[in-house]
C-alpha cells in the first residue's frame, strides 16, 4: 500500500485498533482507573482555572501520543509491506526486525 492508502486505513479505524487490543489488557484498565482516581483527587484540591490548564496540558498530551502511535502504526505497515513484496524467508525477516534497528 502506498502511504496515503496506509493513512486512510489508519485514520478510518484508528479509535478501535488500539482500544480493541487494550480494552482487554487488565494492567491497562488498572492504570486507567488509577488516573481517572488521581485526577479526581487533584480536581479537588485545585482551583478551576488549574483545573481547566490540567485539562488542555492533557489534551496536548493526548494529541501527541496519537501521533506517535499513527507514526508508529505507518512504519509497522511500511515494514511489513516491505516484507511481503520481498518474499522474504524467516531468516531474512528476523534480521529485518530484529537485526536493521
């Protein structure tokens, strides 16, 4: 696929490749419910107006990990586009992934 194709295919089902994979994953749902706790705590002992700057530094935060996790999404789909043109064998697709850094 070419890039664009690979950003479509990730823009159309991003909101569910990763919550899918971690909706499952207990240590996730541990961590989401300990910061969801926290921020209760923290709103209840700041002012709104921190509160509101809580908000949209974690909005900032939010954007950037998309961000990351759409790049890292794309290189994934690049590497094994570039593997499945090759017709590479297993020793050959180990060295790609585990030997190219």
């Amino acid at each position: 696929m070419e890039n664009q194709k690979l950003e479509e295919y990730y823009s159309e089902r991003s909101s569910t490749i990763f919550s899918e994979m971690l909706g499952e994953d207990e240590n996730y749902r541990r961590l989401k419910k300990a910061k969801i706790a926290a921020e209760k705590a923290l709103q209840s002992v700041i002012s709104q107006d921190s509160w509101k700057q809580y908000l949209a530094l974690d909005e900032i935060c939010n954007e950037l990990e998309c961000a990351r996790y759409k790049a890292m999404y794309l290189a994934g789909a690049s590497d094994y586009e570039k593997i499945s043109k090759n017709d590479l064998d297993a020793a050959d697709v180990r060295h790609f992934l585990f030997v190219r850094g």
